[in-house]
C-alpha cells in the first residue's frame, strides 16, 4: 500500500486552516459558543498537519544518499598537492 504524499498533508492543513478559521463561523449559529471557539484551533491544527508534512517528506525520501564516488561536501582538499 502505497502511503499518503507529504503534499497533500500540506493541502490538507491549508484546507482544513481556511475551512476552520472561514468556514465554521458560516455553518455555526453565531449565538452557538462553538462559532467563536472553533476558529481558534484552526492554527493548530495546521501546524500539526505540517509537521506530518515534514515527518513524511524526510520518511519518503527514497533512501537517495550520495556515495562517496559522486562527491562529497565537506571542505576538505588534498594536501599532497
């Protein structure tokens, strides 16, 4: 089974952002208590979602490594020369 791609954790947060913060004031009653404290979680909730997005992106990255034939990134140099 394949698993769910880190960017539709990152579409998801900013659906379910705009849909808590725009969107649960329009469905609620506005006398409801709810109507007001709904949208406060909506940053939160994203933020989770995006940390979900992070975790999944570094999971998922294929086990793509450099070997040492195709170069390195450290600052070393020969010192022979």
């Amino acid at each position: 089974m394949n698993s769910f791609p880190w960017w539709g954790s990152v579409f998801l947060a900013i659906g379910s952002y705009c849909g808590l913060k725009y969107g649960t004031p329009y469905i609620l009653a506005p006398d409801s208590p709810l109507s007001g404290l709904i949208p406060l979680f909506a940053p939160l909730c994203a933020m989770g979602l995006l940390l979900l997005a992070g975790k999944q992106l570094y999971d998922n990255d294929g086990g793509q490594k450099n070997s040492p034939s195709e170069g390195s990134d450290s600052l070393e140099t020969d010192k022979d020369e």
